[in-house]
C-alpha cells in the first residue's frame, strides 16, 4: 500500500500508543517510543514524501547463526586460554583480554534471552568497540601480544558483528539519538553525544592502557619503558583509529533510519528509513 505523509523533521523522542488495529501491528495494546535522528524542528509544509509498507523484516531476536558464532568463540577462547596457562612465557595481559570476550558473548547471550533489556542496550553500545580498539591494541602495540587463536575469534567477531548489522545497528543508533535529543531542563544533555563519541575514541584506549601497565609491570616490563610519551601517543592514535572504525561501520549500516515504533522494546516494532527518497516501513521482529 502506498500512501503520502507530510515530511516533519524533530529531534526529540515521545511515547505514544500503537493502534492495534492497523495491519501492521500485532495484537496487545503496548506502550511504545518512537526516535527520530532528525535535529531541527519545523512545521509541515506542502512536501509530500511517500510512504512505502516494505515486505522487508529487520530480526532482532537472535537466530541459530548468532549462537553458533558467539558460542564458538566461547570454545576457541576458553581453549585459547588453556594455551596461554600451559605456556612458559609470562604474559599475563593475552589472557585477561581473551577473559573479557568471553564474559562479553556470555553476557549478550544471557541478557537477550531473560529480556534484561537496559544492559543488553549497555553490552551492545560499550561492549564491541572495546574488543575491537583492545585487540587492536594488542595486536599493534602492547609488547605482550595474543596468540595465533585471538586472530580466528576476531574473525568470527566480525561475523557476529554482519550478522547482528541491522538488530544491533538499532540499539546503538537509537542510542545515539537519545545522547543528541535537546534537553532544555539539563544543560549538559547537549554534551552527551561528544562525551560518548570522546570515549569511544580515546577512552576505550586510555582504559586498556591503564589495565595493560600493571600487569605488564607485573610480569617484568620495566615501567618506564611502558610510560614513554611515544608509546601513549601510538595508544591513543590506535584507540582513535580503532573507534573510528567502530562509528563508520554502524554509520553505514544505519544513516538511512528515521524512526522506529516499539510495540514490545527491543523486540518487535516498526522501524522507517528513506531509500531513494521514498520512505519506507518494514516490520522488526
């Protein structure tokens, strides 16, 4: 069905009720949010865009490819670990990262499937940027490097990462805005947005560097050596790098978004974007 609605660009997100009565909602009577990515408010002219129902559906709800690639990472790191505890050489720091994307699959995997919906939106935001800019890291830079099974898991991470593209791609840019909705009652609101975006290019490296100074130090690297101004500025130009990444991939994936409507949050609603200058509705299940 095709359809003409009046172009209106806002910035802010509102709730309202979904009619359960149009053909492209389920039954229940909900409560839902919509977000739109637009920031400069301005009355409806005469522009007409039309709408389009597409027979596209966005899955947010974990399929059998995205278990089968978190829980192979689980297995090939849990054996990567294994490796490093049998070897002879000191290097604390490959197994305390290896640690951290193991509690990272296993804690995506618990929350989508008890519904903790505020700390999937937490894993999803924070949690991939810093596997990606701490395996760079340690791959580049950190004198204690990661075994040979850390480069077949980050494969498998980035499949992980294309096949969650379109349902992780919403949570993180309904996030994003929500950081850059004005906030007339709090100021610092409109800051939100940098701060997040100064995090994820230099706080994810200056938090890596400063869990990597210790252990290193522990296991025998002399400090002064690991606090050298060359090595702090390859760390942030890496972690810069490396976050930059990160918002240019899900950049890709979701500037076309204009709305979303959730019937049940994050998992099933009503998402629009703009192809070709046609908007479009399509269905997220």
């Amino acid at each position: 069905m095709t359809s003409k609605v009046k172009e209106e660009e806002c910035s802010h997100c509102y709730s309202q009720p979904i009619n359960t009565s149009s053909s492209t909602h389920s039954s229940g009577s909900t409560q839902d949010e919509g977000y739109h990515s637009d920031h400069k408010y301005r009355q409806p002219d005469d522009t007409t865009t039309p709408l389009i129902n597409s027979t596209r559906t966005i899955r947010i709800s974990y399929t059998a490819v995205t278990y089968i690639l978190s829980i192979s990472i689980i297995l090939i790191s849990l054996y990567s670990l294994y490796i490093d505890k049998s070897s002879t050489t000191i290097n604390t720091f490959p197994s305390v990262f290896t640690l951290y994307h193991i509690i990272f699959h296993l804690i995506h995997l618990t929350v989508h499937h008890h519904g903790y919906l505020k700390l999937e939106r937490l894993v999803i935001n924070y949690g991939t940027s810093v596997y990606w800019i701490g395996y760079l890291l340690s791959r580049v830079l950190f004198a204690e490097k990661l075994n040979s099974y850390s480069t077949l898991t980050m494969l498998l991470f980035w499949a992980l990462l294309f096949e969650r593209r379109n349902a992780w791609g919403i949570i993180i840019w309904e996030f994003i805005c929500r950081l850059d909705e004005p906030n007339l009652s709090n100021q610092w609101n409109r800051y939100s947005l940098i701060t997040y975006r100064i995090w994820t290019l230099f706080g994810v490296a200056s938090v890596w560097g400063l869990i990597y100074i210790p252990i290193a130090k522990a296991d025998g690297y002399p400090l002064l050596y690991l606090i050298q101004i060359q090595h702090i500025i390859k760390l942030l130009l890496i972690g810069s790098i490396g976050g930059l990444q990160m918002i240019c991939y899900w950049s890709f994936w979701t500037f076309q978004y204009r709305g979303i409507l959730w019937q049940q949050e994050l998992r099933k609603g009503i998402i629009v974007w703009y192809s070709e200058g046609i908007a479009r509705a399509g269905n997220v299940d």
